[in-house]
C-alpha cells in the first residue's frame, strides 16, 4: 500500500491524439503519438506498444488518459514525455479512454 500523498502527486489527465507514426527504432512494435492536452500543458510526444490493437489512422482525433508528470523515457529514437494508460489484458493493451468527449487537459483524479 502507497500513502494517499503518493498518489496525489502523480498528475493525470485527458489529452487528444494528433499524429500517430510507428517508432521504427523501438525493440517492440511501437507508435509515436503527438497529443494536446491544451494550453496550459500542449502537446506532447509518447511512445506506446499498442500496434496489437490500434491502428494509426483510427487513434487520431481520440481522446486517452495519461500520466504527464513522469520523468521522460528515450524509446529507441523518440522521448517519450506522458505515459499513456491502459489495461494489460489478454487481447494486448487496452487504452483508458473517456466515455464523453472531455476538454483537453482536464485531470483525472
């Protein structure tokens, strides 16, 4: 169990898909997704291991949830800077995403 004050610095928000492009020099298959999260935040580069499930062109314009206070990883070629989340289930990563179209930005608590 982590202390309550752990999980409140862990910064957690809604952003919309960009661009998705495959991170050709990742070990795994892999995308690379531009994604805003608004004016306060803006748009931010992730690396994530969901060709599985997910095909480029039908990621645009949606909306995932993601951690965007992590320190950045290198994956392959690309600096990864949120984390974008989702499930590991038996069919391959499943995204978190919202249920209504929701304001870039909003956080998830």
């Amino acid at each position: 169990m982590i202390e309550l004050s752990y999980f409140e610095k862990i910064e957690i928000r809604a952003g919309t898909v960009l661009e998705v492009k495959e991170n050709k020099k990742s070990r795994n298959p892999a995308y690379v997704l531009k994604i805003d999260f608004g004016k306060d935040i803006g748009v931010k580069n992730s690396s994530a291991q969901i060709t599985k499930l997910y095909k480029p062109e039908d990621l645009i314009g949606t909306q995932v949830i993601c951690c965007v206070n992590l320190t950045p990883l290198h994956i392959g070629s690309v600096t990864s800077e949120v984390r974008i989340l989702g499930t590991d289930s038996e069919q391959g990563v499943v995204l978190l995403r919202p249920s209504e179209k929701i304001k870039d930005g909003d956080k998830v608590f």
